[in-house]
C-alpha cells in the first residue's frame, strides 16, 4: 500500500499563533450552546449565562473557510439579552450584536445593506438564534491586546464586510485580499467593583472546548432547524423574541 500526500492541505500553524492583525477572510460561526433558554422555542439551551451580570450571550466560535488561515479558529461572545441599558430601557449589548448579525446575514445572502425592498427585508428576519448556526459570511479580523499582562492576547471579529466594499468579492472567492490593520489598544481592567456590572462580552474568558458539529449544507439553504423543547414551558410571542422587535 502506498500513501500520496500530493493532495494534503497545508500544514497548519501552530495553535497559539493569531491571525494577523486586519486580515481579510471567509469565515464560518458556530454557536456552542450554554444551555440557557432562548425565547424563541428553538433557542432551548443555546444561549450562555453571564457568570456576574443578567446577561445572556451566544458562544460563538469562527473558523476561516478558504485562504492561506483556512481552519484557524476564534472565539467570541455576543450579547443578546441583558447587561447594560441605554436611556430606553433596552440592552446595549443586544444592539450592538443587533447590528453584526444583520450584517452576518446581507454578508451572506449578497444583500446590499441599502436593499429596503420586501424581499431584502424578508430574508433578514429569522425565527430563532439558532438559525445563525453556520452562517458563513467575508470578515475582517484584528488582534485584542489583552488588558492585564497575565492573559495573551485574542483575535477578535473586527467587522463584518459588506457586498458594497471593494474587499467582498474577492474575499467570498477565497482569494487574499491585504490586511488592514486595526491597532486596537488595550482595554482599560476592570476593577473588582466595575467587573460586577460589566457586560458579559466585555471580559477576556477563555474559551472552552467545542463538541464537534456535523457539516450542513450552505447556511442560506438550511431548513428551519428543529424546534426543542425546552425544560420549563415557556409561551413565546408570536412575533418571535422579544430583543429582535427592539
């Protein structure tokens, strides 16, 4: 029997190694569920816990689909009920993520972001957080300097990129497009007493080991994903979540 590495994939780079500050890349999100109810019947157990705060986070972890850092991994958390809130009563949290999943889904559908129409509004509406689970969409990437000495520094979603910037096409064909780098400085620590009132996406935890996922299909072509039941019988609104009319 003979072996042909002739076909083998690059080798990968070493674990601890980030990806470079600005890159470019197609990348993947799976949520790791924290088994913490959503309040859509579909969300049971998906949504993780602040260990401080009321806040209620998706564990999401990214994956480079094409390119010269395909397989390389980051993790972050995004919140979506809870924590801090604004002069309307309303999660700050919540609405950032609002904003980065609306452009998770034009990323990967090639709506432009301006498309007001009823069928770009339709497909910007989900039934459940679930079905975010896989969704592959163009990226920039940038590297988080972490604010105490004691823990490394962390790759972090920049932003998201839209169909309307130069970099997309050329990102969702898997082709290298030169970074740009962010820069970020340091975050302020936080103190004993403001790290009780700090939202849950604003700490540096470590991440924890996923459980491998089976492959689906395309996210844009998943069907609804299966409904769950969660533990206490909860009546969700017929108008879905209540933080998604926010």
């Amino acid at each position: 029997m003979s072996y042909d590495f002739n076909d083998a994939q690059p080798q990968m780079m070493p674990s601890g190694e980030l990806i470079p500050d600005g890159t470019f890349a197609k990348i993947r999100m799976t949520i790791r569920p924290g088994g913490t109810n959503g309040s859509a019947p579909m969300d049971a157990g998906l949504l993780k816990a602040a260990s401080e705060s009321d806040a209620k986070m998706l564990d999401c972890e990214f994956t480079v689909v094409e390119g010269p850092f395909v397989r390389r991994k980051f993790w972050q958390n995004f919140t979506v009920a809870g924590g801090k809130v604004d002069d309307k009563g309303q999660s700050k949290g919540w609405n950032i993520s609002k904003a980065s999943f609306r452009a998770m889904v034009d990323s990967a559908l090639g709506l432009n972001p301006k498309d007001t129409s009823d069928a770009a509004k339709a497909k910007r509406v989900i039934q459940g957080l679930k079905q975010l689970d896989g969704i592959t969409f163009a990226a920039r990437i940038m590297v988080e300097p972490a604010s105490d000495p004691k823990y490394r520094d962390q790759n972090r979603l920049a932003n998201v990129v839209l169909p309307d910037e130069a970099q997309y096409a050329a990102i969702m064909k898997g082709e290298t497009v030169e970074a740009e780098p962010i820069n970020a400085k340091p975050r302020k620590p936080a103190t004993a007493a403001a790290g009780q009132n700090a939202p849950a996406w604003a700490t540096d935890a470590a991440p924890t080991q996923a459980p491998q996922q089976q492959a689906g299909v395309p996210w844009n072509q998943q069907p609804p994903a299966q409904q769950q039941q969660p533990t206490a019988q909860v009546q969700p609104a017929a108008a879905g979540p209540a933080w998604l009319n926010g």
